[in-house]
C-alpha cells in the first residue's frame, strides 16, 4: 500500500537518508527502530508527506504523491494519513470531542456527522466519560487516546507514529500498545511506528532496524 523508491535526504553536507527502499503492505504494523540520529524520524516524516525527499518517489497505492501541488498534497495528506505524535498536540482550549472532530471538520465534513463518528471513536477507545473534558483535565494516557482517536478520524489509510508511548509511563505505554494492534484487526488500519520501545517493536508484524540513513 505504500511504496518508498530510492529515497533520499540531506540537510547542507548531512547525508539523512541513503537510497531508501521500501514497500508496507494493507493492515501490517511496522515498526522502525535504530539509535538517534539513525534518519527514523525524518522517513516517517517523508512517508506521512510532512517532509519532501530531494530524490525519490514515495506511493500510496498507484498514486505517486511527492509530486503533487501543494494544496493537493494537503487534501491527500488529511483524507489518508492520520498522525500520533509523543507529545500529543491536542489544542488546549477545545475538549476531546472537538479535538477528535478537526480533521473531519478541515475536510468540509459536517458538524453533527463528525461528532457522531468521534463519540463512537472515543468511546471504542474507552473515553466515553471524558468527551466534553479538556486536555489539561485528563491524564496523559487519556490524552493519547484522544490523539488516537484524531488520526483515526478520516479512517485514513495509514496512521504514522512517531515514539507515541514515549511519554507514558509502562502500564499506559502497554494499553496503547495493544490498542494499536485493536485498531488493526478492527478497522483494518495499517500503522508504521517509530519506537525506541523494545516491547512494540518486536511485537509489530514486522521490525525494521536503521543505521546512518541506511535500513539495514
């Protein structure tokens, strides 16, 4: 379902990525893991279209994406990738179920039919108590459900994280972690997780190690 070809990146004389190959089928969990500075961060990065490649292709499907204009780029990226992050970026000022709604909401969805969907995403999630909570009122592993809960909202083809148990304690850490593999059997949705967490990274369909902008 995507398919990395000849990726490569560099910032000024920083050789990032070398050559990346790489192919990630419907409804696999990935992980990608390698010391810091490895490139992890800067693949997902290109994978998920936040980040161009100076050479390369990078497919969803049969559409090649790197060459899309900008705003298609955006409308692309926002039906068909969603995004969890280890610091959550949940907006402060709006309660779960707004924060769960924006993604539909950027895409013109309706008002009453966003709701509707993130109340039954969140409480799939468990978090049918805490709709109308803010961030600031919930616990961490809470906020990470709701963030959860956000990239789900288009059911996008794939959902990228970047360290998303990083923040949390183990026993949150581990909940997330099942739910990832939930959401899959549920809804059919294919992850690529960047992890320094050795217990999600051997536990994905399939590990894959980088090395100095190389997978190895």
């Amino acid at each position: 379902m995507i398919r990395a070809v000849n990726i490569g990146k560099s910032y000024g004389n920083l050789e990032v990525l070398k050559d990346i190959n790489l192919e990630i089928q419907t409804g696999e969990v990935i992980s990608i893991v390698g010391a810091s500075g490895a490139g992890k961060t800067t693949l997902l990065q290109i994978l998920g279209t936040l980040d161009k490649a100076d050479e390369g292709e990078v497919w969803y499907d049969e559409m090649e994406v790197t060459s899309l204009g900008a705003r298609k780029l955006s409308e692309f990226r926002n039906r068909n990738i969603g995004f969890i992050f280890q610091f959550h970026h949940l907006l402060p000022e709006f309660t779960s179920i707004e924060n769960v709604c924006m993604p539909a909401l950027i895409s013109g969805a309706k008002k009453s039919v966003s709701e509707k969907r993130a109340a039954e995403l969140l409480d799939f999630l468990g978090l049918k108590d805490r709709l109308l909570h803010k961030p600031a009122q919930l616990s961490g592993g809470e906020q990470q459900r709701v963030a959860v809960a956000r990239a789900l909202m288009n059911q996008p083809k794939a959902v990228l994280a970047d360290e998303p148990s990083g923040n949390l304690d183990t026993e949150n850490a581990s909940e997330l972690h099942k739910m990832f593999f939930r959401l899959r059997d549920e809804f059919g949705q294919t992850f690529v997780i960047v992890t320094h967490n050795d217990e999600l990274a051997s536990s994905a369909d399939r590990k894959i190690v980088m090395k100095d902008g190389l997978l190895i």
